[in-house]
C-alpha cells in the first residue's frame, strides 16, 4: 500500500524590486512584482505556467495548473480530485491505496481484489458464472479472445503469453500446416528440413510406408524407404549387379560411359586389381588396369 499528501506543481514567489533581472522563460516578460514559478531551476509566469510548463492529468488529460494541487506517483501526475479508485471512484489522495495492472485501487476495493474479474475488474460476486486459470479469475462473459473478441466462456482455449485464444484463432496464427495435405497438424507431427508434416503424409513414395523413426532418402523432392530405393531408384552396379544404396560399404561410387559401380567392384577384368582412383582401359564393355590390357 502507498500513501502521501498531494502537494502543489511548484512554489510560487513575489518579488521586490530588486527582480528586474528575472524575466519568465517563455514570455521573457519581467517578473517584478508578480507572482511566478519556479521548476527545475527556470523561472516562469504563472500564465506561461499554466499553458507551456505545468504537468498533464493523468486521468482527465488536462494541465495541472498553478492553482491546482498535484498528486506524483512514478513519474505519473493527477489533479488532487482526479486521483481515484477505478473501481468504486473514491479519492485516495490524502488515504492509503494500491496499484494493480496500473489501476488504482483504494483500501476497500484493494480487500476485495482476490475476487476482482480480471476482465471488467468488478466483484464476481455469489451466484455469477466464473472462468479461473492460474489464480485469475473472470465473469463467465469477460474471459474473451485475445484475437477475435469473441467470448470463450466456458469453452476450449489455448494461453499463449499472457493472452488467450479461442480454438480457432490459435490455429489460424499458431499452428502448423502439413507441407503436403496443407491441414493444421493438432499433435505430434514430423519436421524434415524445417518443415512439418502428418506422420501419416510422411511416406515412402513407392509403397507409402510411413518414414517417421525410419531410414530413408531423397531423390528429386520424393521420399524412399531403404527397400524401396534399392529395389526401384537405385542404380545397379554394373560388376555384382546389385544396387548402389550408398549405405554402409560401398558408398563411394565409379561412373563411366553411363554406367556405375561400387568402388569395390570396379577392378580388372582379368587380374582383379582395384581400379578405383587409378588408371584403367575400357575394352568390350570391361574394365582392364593397364598391363592386362596389353595382353588383350
């Protein structure tokens, strides 16, 4: 709780004729003989004051004026009346109050606070329909959608910083669409490359087994399980005629003349030498190292 006397903006002086030096800061008139204010060390008329220096009502908007009193509370300002309870509009000026949400509350309403609608802040009293979440309660018609306005009620919603979502609204700004079916992913879902899709649109393009938890490669945006990609995409290696998975051993692959080979197929015809990374002949369809070759 917070508690002060509401004081005026500034002080006010009235002085002899020794003052022709000061001179308002605005107007640049004399101040001799006249009433004027000091604030943060500059001297101005009252007039001047009142229409360039003086605080603004936090409540009504207006300029707090020389002859008004003034009530300061974290670098806020109200005229003395101006300064009351947002609930029942009591002023709190010369009492003690409390500030919740950056409203004011008075010492009687702030005993009623546990029971205040977070969303009209008025007593939810015996007999309302309330809607509580974490400690917060509301009327049944205040708890809204953060989005759309709409009243939420009693029905689903989803909290989301300090805000909450209808159903709807949630999923048309927060949710997840399915890269291939284009509908909202509501639970679990995979991510490939940054990007979400069903677990059940997530498949093997030739036998639309799901891939989720599974082995599987890309060829041209289409996805394959393992047995798929040998059996279907893979190349086959033209030394043991199996395909060239790129898994395990043999990841490394030979090309020439259109055709492929393991790195650990690719070997003279007639010796068996490797020829990975090394020179070779290609006769009659078949790979010779150099010195078979010449026996050829």
């Amino acid at each position: 709780m917070d508690t002060f006397k509401s004081k005026g903006p500034s002080s006010c002086h009235k002085e002899g004729p020794m003052a022709d030096k000061y001179k308002c800061l605005y107007c640049k008139e004399s101040l001799q003989g006249k009433k004027y204010v000091q604030k943060d060390g500059q001297n101005c008329c009252v007039p001047c004051f009142d229409q360039f220096g003086a605080n603004i009502c936090e409540e009504c908007q207006k300029p707090i004026c020389v002859d008004s009193k003034e009530v300061h509370y974290q670098n806020r300002f109200w005229h003395d009346t101006c300064f009351c309870c947002s609930l029942c509009g009591q002023p709190v000026s010369e009492d003690t109050f409390a500030v919740k949400e950056n409203k004011i509350l008075c010492n009687k309403c702030t005993l009623l606070d546990n029971t205040l609608c977070k969303g009209c802040f008025h007593p939810i009293v015996a007999g309302d329909e309330s809607v509580e979440y974490n400690g917060i309660v509301w009327h049944k018609d205040c708890f809204i959608c953060s989005s759309c306005k709409q009243v939420i009620g009693l029905g689903s919603f989803f909290p989301r910083d300090d805000q909450y979502y209808c159903v709807s609204c949630h999923e048309a700004k927060f949710a997840k669409h399915c890269v291939k079916c284009k509908k909202i992913i509501s639970s679990g879902g995979v991510t490939y490359q940054d990007q979400p899709w069903h677990a059940e649109c997530f498949v093997c393009s030739n036998c639309s087994k799901q891939l989720a938890g599974e082995r599987f490669t890309t060829v041209e945006e289409n996805f394959y399980c393992v047995d798929c990609y040998k059996n279907v995409v893979a190349k086959k290696c033209a030394g043991c005629k199996n395909p060239i998975t790129g898994f395990g051993k043999g990841s490394s692959v030979v090309a020439y003349e259109g055709q492929s080979w393991h790195d650990y197929c690719f070997q003279c015809k007639t010796c068996s030498e490797n020829l990975a990374n090394k020179h070779f002949v290609f006769y009659d369809n078949q790979i010779y190292c150099p010195e078979c070759a010449k026996k050829l």
